[in-house]
C-alpha cells in the first residue's frame, strides 16, 4: 500500500510537470503569434495611414485651388457689378431733378 501510494504521488507528479510543459508552450506559442499580429496590424495600419494622408493633401489643394478660382471669378463679377452701381448712382445724381 506504501509502494502504491509513492507511486501515485509520483503519477501526480508527473502528470502536472506535463500540465505545466504544455500550458509553457500553448502560452509561448500564443505569445509569439501575438506579436506577429500585431506587428501585421501596426505596419498595415502605417502603410494606410500614409495613403490616407497622402490622399488628404491632395484633396485639400485642390480644394484650396478651386476655392481660390472660385473666389475670383465671384470678386470679378462683384467689382464689375459694382462699378456699374457706383456709375448707376453716379449718373443719377448728376441729373438735374424734375
């Protein structure tokens, strides 16, 4: 009964040395797949960043451009619109009163 009894003590041993090796090397395992995830996600997340960034510089000029034409043509119209309001009054007031 002793013997048995040292036996399964060292049954037991053994089995949670193999426990512990197996759950040490699913847990290395996963860290390591882990990090290369995340590297995988940090450099696609850069790559992305970068396009998108680039994209939005490209779309802020033009916007830049087109605001800056846009505004000329509404300061041309405007300045022609009024010198002729300018020269409308101008004229109105020169006419003598009847």
């Amino acid at each position: 009964m002793k013997q048995d009894l040292k036996a399964a003590g060292h049954d037991t041993k053994d089995a949670a040395k193999d426990t512990g090796h197996a759950v040490k090397k699913t847990t290395v395992k996963a860290a390591h797949a882990t990090e290369n995830g995340t590297k995988k996600a940090a450099t696609a997340t850069e790559r992305d960043t970068k396009k998108i960034a680039h994209a939005t510089a490209t779309d802020t000029n033009e916007a830049a451009h087109a605001t800056a034409h846009g505004t000329k043509k509404v300061w041309a119209k405007t300045k022609s619109t009024t010198k002729g309001a300018v020269n409308g009054a101008k004229e109105g007031a020169e006419k003598p009163a009847n």
